[in-house]
C-alpha cells in the first residue's frame, strides 16, 4: 500500500467507479457496489485493498491473496479466489494504475514558506540559500543539504549526510552518511510504467 508519509488517500471508491474509469468490466456485477480504500500488491493485499494480475506465474499469490478486487485478464478470470471481486480488462497493470491516481494522491507542499514548519530536523542542520523542505520530512543531524534542493514531503534523510546542490529527492528514505551529487533526482517516476496507459503507476513509497 502506498506509504501514507508520501501519500493521501482519497477513498473510499465502488468497484462500480473503478470499473467505469479504468474500462473493465466486473466479472460479477452485483459486486459493483463493495467499496476499496487503497490498492496493494498481491502479497500485502487486504479485503478493502484492489490489486492486480499481469501474468500467471504469480497465480499462486493471487490464490493466497487477502485482496477484495482484483485486476485480471478474461483468461485469467478463473484465477480469482473466494470472495475477491474480479474486474476483467486486457491490460491490468493500467487499469491499476488507474486506480492507483484515483485513490491516492502525493502530499503537496502548499504556501509560501519555503521550509515547512512541520518538517523536523536534527541538531547541526545546514541549509544552504533556496533550499525546499516539505511538510513531514525529516533531517538527520550534521547533514548538509545544498543550495536550491527540493525535499518533498515526507522525506527521511539520516545524520552525516551531503546533499548536493540543485538536488530533487522525493518519496524516498536515506540513510545516515548518504551523499547525493549535484542534479540528481531520486524518487521520481522511473519503472512505473504502465504500457499504453498515459497514467505512470505512483511511487508507493
């Protein structure tokens, strides 16, 4: 489930919703109106969570799945366990990508204040000119954070660290004596890619 220091939920949401906004098609209709509050993978899937499956090698997670819904092919359809809400589509990972935007949405840094009061740092903190600290994040003492670097909400950077100028890192967790050169992004889309589905699937946390 996406990691709640990176991300708000905007759940619940019907299947009926999911259904009609990712174009699949419920395998059992009178399941329209169950609710989910988040998307999960297979593994850490719950009853109010919808998940997917791309590929029948992982039939054996979706077996042993705790999820309430999930994404699948019409081959597929059969895969589906006890009490999990099928919804058919011919692409699963972007129908989940879908429902990924849908119920969860990244915390922003609103407002004019550059560090957020609500972030929390360490003793010995630097903070060179133009630096963005977002709402949630946390620095580790001693750590040296470079001119104009972005740090979004929820961030964890540990003791010791140097962190370049011009630097972006987002719903991402450091550890201590970490240094990042100049320019880099870290936490932004990378593999999230979800086929033809113009939607990335969200960093999770």
């Amino acid at each position: 489930m996406p990691d709640p220091r990176f991300f708000e939920d905007l759940g619940p949401v019907t299947l009926a919703e999911l259904a009609s906004l990712t174009g699949a098609e419920l395998l059992a209709p009178d399941h329209g109106a169950r609710q989910v509050r988040a998307v999960a993978v297979l593994a850490s899937a719950q009853p109010d969570t919808i998940s997917f499956l791309s590929d029948r090698k992982h039939a054996a997670e979706l077996a042993s799945s705790k999820a309430g819904a999930v994404f699948l092919t019409q081959r597929d359809a059969d895969l589906a366990p006890e009490g999990c809400a099928a919804l058919i589509t011919p692409v699963p990972q972007a129908a989940y990508a879908g429902a990924a935007n849908r119920l969860h949405q990244p915390r922003r840094h609103l407002g004019d204040q550059a560090v957020s009061a609500d972030a929390v740092f360490e003793e010995d903190v630097v903070l060179a000119p133009g630096v963005v600290v977002g709402p949630g994040a946390r620095i580790g003492a001693r750590t040296l954070v470079g001119a104009n670097t972005v740090i979004g909400p929820g961030v964890t950077i540990g003791r010791d660290c140097v962190i370049g100028a011009n630097v972006t890192l987002g719903f991402a967790l450091l550890g201590d004596r970490v240094r990042i050169l100049a320019g880099a992004v870290i936490g932004e889309p990378g593999f999230g890619a979800a086929g033809q589905d113009p939607n990335p699937v969200p960093e999770q946390g």
